[in-house]
C-alpha cells in the first residue's frame, strides 16, 4: 500500500511539474508587466501568432474557410479554396467554441490552454508508459525524460544555443553548428501540435491494450476507441496523423510476423482501425485536393528520392535498437515480448517518417517530425529498452535523479525562451491597446457586417498579431502568405504598397535588408526562401535576387496610381509613437484626421481624396 501511494505521488508530482512548466513564460510576462500587462499571452514560437489570428476569427463567427489576414472568406457567390487551417480544423474549433460560449478572447484562450494541454499531455504520458512497462515509477519518470528532454533530442534550443557562444567554446565549433530555430517545450508549440500531442500517444496507448489485453471485449473497445483517435488525428495535425500512420503500420506488421498466435487479433484490430481510417482518409485528401494554389509554395513541397538518415531521433531510435538486441543476446527479453515488439515498432516508425520520400518521391518538411513528435517517440523508445535491458540498475533513487535531471533541463529551455522571447511579447501587448480600440470601432464602421475595413500598420510586429486582437485586416503582415486568401505576386504588390505610403526610398530598403529583419524578408521571398530548415538545403537568397526586388520596388512606386490607392481603401493608419516616416505618398491618397494616442501607438482615420 505505501509504495502505491509512493507511486501514485510521483506521478502528480511529475504532472504538476509539467504544468508549472508551461505556464512559466505566461507568469514571467505578467510579473514583468506588471500593471502595464495588456492582456496579450506570451508566444515561444513566432508561428503561434498565426493560429491566434485563425482562432480569432472563429471565435468572431467567421466561416471555417476564410482568412483572418484578407478578411476573404467562403461565400455562396465566392467559394474560398481549402488551407491546412481550414482541413486541420478540429484543434481551431476546440479552442474557439468554448470561448464562444464563454466569451473568451483568443488571447485568453491561449493563456490557458497550453496548461490544460500540459496536464493532459503529462498524464497521458504517464498512462502510456506505466501501462507498456507495468511501473508507474517508470511511467512518473518519463513524463519528466520524455517532455523535459524533447527539445534536446529535437537537437533545438538550449543545447544548439550554447554551442553558438563562442565566448564557451571554440569559435570553430560555433561556427560549424546551426543556429537554434526552436525554443521551449515544442509539444506545447500553441495550437499545433499542443491539442494533438496527447491523442497521438492515447492511440499508442489503446493500441497496446487491444493487442495485450487477456479480455477480447476490451480489446474490440480499445481498438475501436484507437481508430476513432486516428480519425480525429486526422484533420488534427498532418505531421501527427502520418506518423501515427506510420507507426501502426510498424507495430501490427511486426505483431503479425512475431506473435504467430496473436495474428488473428492484430488483424482484428487492423480491420477495426481501418474501417473508421479509409473514409476519414478519402475525405481528407478530398479537402486536400480543393486546397489553395498557394499551399503548396509556403509548405516547400520538396520532391526528392534522397534518403535522410542522421537526424537526431533517427540515431536515438538506432541507439534503442541496438539495445534492444543487447538484451536479446544476453537473454534479458525475447524478440516476441510485446515490449520489443512496442520499442522496435516505435523505432522503425521514426526511421520510416524521415525516408518515406525513398518511395514517394515527396518531402514536405521533414523537420516538423524531428520537432514535434519524432523526438518524443525517440524518447520514449530509448527510455523503455534502456530500463527493460537494465532493470535491476534502476533504483528509486536513481529514477529519481534520472527525473530531477530532466525537469532541470526543461527548465533552462523555458527560461531561455521566455528570456528571448519577452522583448517580443512585450511589444505585442503594448499593440493590444490599440487594438482595443480598433474594436469598439468595428461595431461602427462595417467590419462586423463584412466589410472589413483595411488598417496600414507602420510595425509588422504590430501587423502580425492585428487580427489576433481586431476583427479589421491590416494592408501586409508577415504571416499573410500562410493563408489562401492571397498569391505570392499579390503578397507582394501589399508589401509594396506598404513600402511607398511609409515613405521607403532605395536607401530605406537596403537599409532594412542589412537588418536581416525576417518579417520584412517576408514580403519579398515565400517562406522557404526564408530558412535553410524549411527545404532541407541551402539556397540562400543572393544580392542579385535582392537588387531585383529593390528595382520592382522602385518602378511600382514609380506609377502608382489611384487604382492602386483605392484597391484595397485604407480606413486607418496605425503607427509607433515617436515613429515619424515620410507619409508624402499617403497624403496624397488620403486625407488623416488629428490622430489619437493609444499606449505606445498613434491611431489615425483615413478619407480616400476625391
């Protein structure tokens, strides 16, 4: 009885560790702000203000199909194409129904729920692994090792920064090294993959117990209840559902060539998955197929047959591997315990991700499998034949250190991203006062019927989060081209039109480029252009290609006309206080009134000129 207990407090502590953990950066950003807090929540991840805009406009009432950025939507007159926010709608809806009923804003949404996530991804976790090992110890533990070290094993965050210090190291292993493109606990990256991080390893779970369990009742349930969490998974996250894919193929394929006496039941349990899988599939690929032409641009689909074999989850999985054959040549376990057979599944599922391209011929960005789940399975699979191979070794104390180690890591990953982060935060919510008011001004000014006024933000940092806070559009932000209202060479022409009313000249423009500012890149490059990780190579962007765009720059504003000022009409000019660009090009277009004051902004109405 006492060591159940024991058990049983290891893992609400393990859980309540996961959850303080999340809610670090939020609490570090209100304690900073103090009575200047705003309201907004705390990002780790620039993406995150993406998804915010999307929850936004659900939460306004908006369609499924629409663009928070354009203010475009589906119509019966105008049918809007797909986008993978539109097909991946279910954690989007989870968010904005809720707040609908209780009227939340969005911000208020995505304070809270990454720690409800937290919990239910740490006791998932614990379910999982205490069910597969038969030790909740065990299962305790992994949710400290499997989530703590999950940017680690992504090979992201605190260890790629510290490599980068050439004041610690050597100045040549900094210079071999990448720079980090992740922080933070990237299972908690809002809201993708966050809402469906945990369903992923409650399909593990369930599919477990329908292969093991001694009660062919419980078995159907489980399975039946796996291939409703594949199905969810499905228009949940792709990278999520195709490693499940993945994943349930490995382990029923090698239940099938191991477990002899078990074949009836794996193909039970494959019928029974399949059967909800296949039509939930068929409808997927057939929202996929009516998706936005510009899908496929921002997702850098890479056609390649090139086999990618040393990504950081990839060698733990060979490492997991290798133990388990250790074990199985000094006797310790048998190629048919379930438990090698989980393991090796897990394994080979990883391996299968990264290389599927070796059949298809098709890579669509690899790296969000080693960020966000492959580096947990990675995890989990090394932690379970470590402890089945060495199992006398691990002691109570041991375990514990082997925990305690972990939640120390995860605890520098949240402190440097909440540290990095919080210039970036606290600039987001100084524009929550201004957006405010945007607000009460769309009950007046015809933004709540439809007709959504367009706002010219000086700040793209500003501009970004915009729709996130108000329901108007704002003229160009750097997240514009992720949805399918607009075209690459429309993104474009808006960044354009950004440029002239603000003033920029050449001399501006380079001036922004030496800055090597991302949201300005945005406006002149698709997002794969932007980064090395998104295609998988270099292809960097030259001084040619940036001395091409300066000059279409040039010659646009060069024969602007009022077609252009009139397509879309601004209705409002928002810029920093103390901000003071050339506005000659706006004014001759649009007339400004006196402008208010809002916190750190000054907002302005604009009249189109007769």
């Amino acid at each position: 009885m006492k060591t159940e207990r024991n058990q049983t407090r290891w893992g609400v502590a393990s859980v309540v560790a996961i959850a303080l953990l999340a809610f670090v950066p939020q609490l570090w950003f209100i304690i900073d702000r103090g009575r200047e807090w705003h309201g907004a929540n705390a990002i780790t991840h620039t993406d995150e203000v993406a998804y915010s805009t999307y929850v936004a406009s659900l939460i306004r009432g908006r369609p499924r199909r629409n663009d928070p950025y354009t203010g475009r939507q589906d119509t019966p007159a105008a049918r809007a194409p797909e986008s993978l926010f539109s097909i991946q709608m279910l954690p989007a809806y989870a968010l904005a129904v809720p707040a609908r009923v209780f009227s939340l804003s969005a911000s208020t949404v995505f304070i809270v729920a990454p720690v409800v996530t937290a919990i239910v991804s740490a006791l998932v976790m614990l379910w999982l692994v205490s069910i597969v090992s038969a030790d909740r110890r065990l299962g305790a533990v992994a949710v400290c090792f499997v989530l703590g070290f999950g940017t680690l094993l992504a090979g992201q965050g605190m260890i790629r920064y510290l490599l980068k210090r050439p004041f610690l190291i050597p100045q040549w292993i900094s210079d071999a090294v990448q720079p980090p493109s992740l922080f933070h606990l990237p299972f908690l990256r809002f809201y993708q993959p966050a809402l469906g991080f945990p369903l992923f390893f409650i399909l593990c779970a369930l599919v477990w117990i329908s292969l093991t369990s001694s009660s062919g009742r419980k078995s159907l349930i489980a399975a039946t209840a796996a291939a409703v969490a594949f199905g969810v998974l499905v228009f949940t996250y792709f990278f999520l559902w195709t490693a499940a894919a993945a994943w349930l193929i490995c382990v029923l394929t090698l239940w099938l060539i191991v477990r002899k006496e078990d074949r009836r039941r794996a193909l039970i349990v494959l019928l029974v998955i399949g059967v909800i899988a296949v039509p939930v599939s068929v409808v997927y690929f057939w929202m996929l197929s009516h998706r936005a032409s510009t899908v496929d641009a921002a997702q850098a689909l890479v056609f390649t047959h090139q086999p990618d074999l040393f990504r950081l989850p990839e060698i733990v999985a060979a490492v997991s591997l290798i133990v388990l054959a250790i074990g199985m040549v000094r006797r310790v376990m048998a190629v048919r315990d379930p438990i090698v057979l989980f393991v090796a599944s897990v394994a080979f599922s990883i391996i299968a991700v990264f290389n599927q391209q070796i059949v298809t011929g098709r890579s669509l960005q690899p790296f969000h499998y080693e960020w966000f789940i492959a580096n947990y399975c990675s995890g989990v699979a090394v932690l379970l034949a470590v402890f089945f191979v060495t199992r006398q070794w691990w002691t109570n104390r041991r375990l514990l250190v082997i925990g305690c180690l972990a939640l120390v890591w995860a605890v520098g990953e949240v402190w440097l991203a909440t540290t990095l982060n919080l210039a970036h935060n606290v600039h987001i919510d100084d524009g929550r006062v201004v957006a405010n008011r945007l607000a009460e001004l769309s009950f007046s000014d015809g933004t709540l019927q439809g007709d959504f006024q367009v706002v010219l933000v000086s700040d793209l940092t500003a501009a970004d989060r915009l729709p996130t806070d108000a329901p108007q559009v704002p003229l160009w932000a750097p997240h514009m081209l992720i949805f399918p209202g607009v075209t690459e060479t429309e993104n474009r022409e808006r960044f354009f039109k950004q440029l002239y009313y603000l003033g920029f000249d050449e001399e501006k423009i380079y001036n922004e480029i030496d800055r090597s500012d991302w949201t300005f890149y945005a406006g002149l490059f698709p997002y794969y252009r932007l980064s090395p990780v998104t295609r998988g190579n270099a292809n960097p962007i030259t001084p040619e290609e940036l001395r091409t765009h300066v000059e279409e720059y040039t010659s646009y504003s060069s024969t602007f006309t009022r077609d252009h000022a009139t397509s879309p009409t601004l209705k409002y000019l928002v810029l920093a206080a103390g901000d003071e660009p050339n506005l000659g090009n706006l004014d001759r277009w649009y007339e400004r009134d006196r402008g208010e004051v809002f916190g750190k902004f000054v907002l302005y109405r604009l009249k189109l000129r007769q």
